[in-house]
C-alpha cells in the first residue's frame, strides 16, 4: 500500500474550520475504490496544524485519487487557507492494514 502522512499548517482564523472546510474532499476521497483510510488529526501542541493519515490500495489508487475531480478541485482551494505549503512523507509499504502496537498489547 501508499502510506502518506501530511501536515497542514492552516491560518489561525480557519482552524477551527478546517473539518468542514476539507470535509467534500475527505468524503470523496474515502469514497474511492483504493482508499484504505484517510483520517484528519488536530496537532495537540499547535491548534493551527492538522496531521493527515491516508492510505491506498497501491500505486494505481493513488494514480487514480491524484487525477481525480476532487483532488484538482482540493489542491486549487485549500493553499488560500493555508500558512505553508504542506509537508509530506508517502511510502510503499509491504502491508494492507494497521499493525499491533504489540509492547501495549491489550490483554
């Protein structure tokens, strides 16, 4: 699978915001047929950053989510509510779901 994580840093007057300013892209995007997950998280140290967590199927389903109507549409709309350009770390990963994080293993 593609495991991306991402974070945005928005402008302080939209932060509060951000769930519904981002919310057709994310219903869209998790809609797709390759996408695994794709999850938004609030920074608990700076209220202004949200961490994306998304993954894809393989590289056909994140060929397919780049080119799609509503990622053109995301990637023309949020910058203006942004700070900075967002940073990002997307790896292939040899896995199809969440691992145990077995040193706090639930009994």
């Amino acid at each position: 699978m593609i495991f991306i994580t991402a974070k945005f840093r928005v402008r302080p007057e939209h932060a509060d915001d951000w769930a519904e300013i981002t919310k057709a892209f994310t219903d869209a995007t998790r809609a797709e047929p390759g996408n695994l997950w794709f999850d938004w998280s609030r920074s608990l140290d700076d209220p202004t950053e949200y961490v994306l967590v998304e993954a894809f199927q393989d590289g056909d389903a994140g060929a397919a989510h780049v080119k799609s109507d509503h990622f053109t549409a995301a990637t023309a709309k949020l910058p203006a509510y942004l700070v900075e350009t967002p940073r990002i770390v997307s790896q292939m990963i040899d896995q199809t779901d969440w691992s145990e994080l077995g040193e706090m293993r639930v009994e």
